[in-house]
C-alpha cells in the first residue's frame, strides 16, 4: 500500500507540534517585540520613572540589540516551518508578525530616546517680570556668583537635558 491516509494518533501528534510551534513563535515574537516596546514604555517624556521601572528598561536596552536578533531569527525559523501547512489567514498573521519582529529589531538599533526627548536647540531666558510660568509651576534653580537660571519642570522633562553657562561656568541641566 503505497498511499495511505494519516491515522488518527498520527494526526493528532502532528495537530501537538503545530501547536507547539505557534505558542514558541508567539512566546518569540513577544520577547522581540517587548525588548523594544518595554523601554519605550518606561522611559517617556512626563512620566514618573521608578528607580527599579529604569533599571529594568535600561538593562532591557542594553541587551535589545542581540536580544532582537535572536527572537526574531528564531520566529523566522519556526515561521517557515509554520508555512506551509498554514490557512491563508495564519499566513497573514505569520507575515505581519514578522514585520513587527524586524522592526523592533530595527528600532533596538537606534537611538529612539533622542526622538521623544528632543534637545533645546538654543536656550531662550526672560527676566523674572516677563515670565508667563504659573506661580505655582516648579522650577529647577541655579545660582553661580551674581547670576542665576530658573528652568521649568515641565520643559526640563520633555527635554532632560541643557547645557548652558552661568556665572561663566559650562553647566549641563539635567531632570
């Protein structure tokens, strides 16, 4: 008998391992894709930063470039496996998963940070009379010699960071 149709256990081991492959694909994609999201996450202009919430993103930032590499290699793998014995449908679930995985890959390779937290290009100081700031909005203040700088809160958190020069001395603002 040359042609024989699967049997039942035969079947049902080979319904198993497509399971298995989805779950590990999916358990892949997500470990990609989060090693970018994650730290995008946690550190975003206006929001409270926990010390161990950083930590956490940081570490997660460090490792993302190979971490990226590796879970989107093997979604790759388990993907082409998957292929061929998907519905037109997983197909298109498998594909756009994989553009996600290779964008996050893409991103973990990038310096994403300098995008949502955009340097003051030239800062810009009005006298104390001129201030349209809410008396109540908190500032960061600097006094060197006879001078001294005030800087919002607000702007300093979108921003992080401003070099600048009081009292003739280079400073770098950070919050």
């Amino acid at each position: 008998m040359s042609s024989h149709s699967p049997s039942v256990p035969d079947l049902q081991q080979q319904s198993r391992t497509a399971l298995r492959l989805w779950i590990a694909f999916t358990l892949c994609a997500l470990v990609a894709i989060g090693q970018f999201f994650i730290p995008a996450f946690i550190i975003r202009p206006f929001r409270y930063q926990a010390p161990r919430a950083l930590f956490i993103a940081m570490a997660l930032r460090q490792r993302a470039p190979a971490g990226t590499l590796i879970a989107g290699l093997a979604c790759l793998f388990i993907a082409v496996a998957l292929w061929r014995t998907a519905s037109r449908w997983r197909r298109a679930v498998l594909a756009l998963t994989l553009i996600a995985v290779a964008l996050s890959a893409a991103m973990a390779r990038l310096n994403y940070f300098e995008w949502m937290f955009h340097p003051i290009a030239s800062q810009q100081f009005l006298a104390q009379s001129e201030s349209k700031l809410d008396p109540k909005e908190m500032i960061m203040a600097v006094r060197l010699g006879d001078e001294a700088r005030a800087y919002p809160i607000r702007q300093m958190a979108y921003h992080h960071i401003l070099n600048d020069v009081v009292g003739g001395v280079p400073i770098a603002v950070t919050y």
